[in-house]
C-alpha cells in the first residue's frame, strides 16, 4: 500500500452563514457547524482511504470565536495521521471579514474515521507522509490523542502509552 501526504486528502468547502442556521444571538449553531466540519473530514478521510469511511469520534472542538450570520465560512480538513484502520483527520474554520476580506480562524476540530468495507467491516488503509512543520506537529500529536483515548477507554495500560509518559519525564 503506497503511502500518501496530507495535501491528497485536502478538502476545501466554503459556504455562508443564513439566517435559518443560526441561534438567538445570530450566531451560526454549533451543531450546524459539527456537521459541516463531518462532511469535510468524511471526503478528506475518503480521499487519503478510497473507502468507505465512518465517524469514529469527535476527539476535540473548539468554538473559539462565534461565526456571525451572513459570514463566510471556510473549512479546510485534512489527514493528520493514519493507524491500522483508522485516520484523523484535522479541521480549521475560518471566517472572512466581509469588508476587508482578510481570514480570521474561528474554530478547529478533530475527527477520526475508521476505513470499512461493504460489510461495514474495517479495512487497512495507507500510511501517511507529513511534509510541512504543522502536519508534522499535528502528526506527532495525533499518536498522543490516540494513546491516551486507548486509555481513558481501558484498551491500553498507562505504562505502555510511551508518548503521553514523555511528555511528563
């Protein structure tokens, strides 16, 4: 199985902000964006795989800054790390000001994907090659994101998640 880099997987979506998508204080739903930044990361995910992908997890969101009605709206996912069957995939959310059209990030999130086949069974999937300094830090991240869910989810023993215990020696 060759292996890829995360700008295979890229996936851009820009889309704006209508009224019927947003709280009392006119702000967009977070739940409408959970599923925008789902769809991104499903095609991110299908491209690296060219497989049917699932959502496994939400492993971190942060709505860091409120997206304004009437604003665009970027999201840009991409593979951050592959394991046996599974893969995350990383999302930042930017907004554009209307008036300058300079780019603020609002949100970023983390979704992983588990790769399957047509009896919904998982599949192996293509390792991944980080090129730039940020897939890199995100890919070195993500085995520590898995380590200490593996653990939280009793699956791995604290001893044996070797990453997560460098960080604290």
């Amino acid at each position: 199985m060759q292996a890829k880099t995360p700008s295979e997987s890229a996936t851009i979506t820009t889309d704006i902000v209508l009224p019927g998508e947003t709280n009392p204080l006119n702000n967009l739903f977070g739940g409408e964006l959970l599923a925008r930044m789902d769809r991104a990361a499903s095609i991110s995910a299908r491209r690296h795989t060219r497989r049917v992908c699932v959502t496994a997890s939400v492993n971190n969101v942060a709505f860091n800054n409120a997206i304004p009605l009437g604003s665009v709206v970027t999201l840009e996912a991409k593979v951050s790390r592959t394991f046996k069957t599974s893969l995350e995939i990383f999302i930042d959310v930017w907004i554009e000001d209307r008036e300058s059209g300079n780019r603020l990030k609002a949100n970023e999130a983390i979704y992983t994907f588990v790769a399957v086949d047509e009896r919904g069974k998982p599949v192996e999937i293509p390792p991944i090659i980080p090129e730039t300094e940020i897939e890199k830090q995100r890919f070195e991240a993500a085995l520590r994101r898995k380590q200490l869910s593996l653990v939280l989810a009793g699956k791995m023993k604290p001893d044996e998640a070797t990453e997560l215990k460098a960080l604290f020696s």
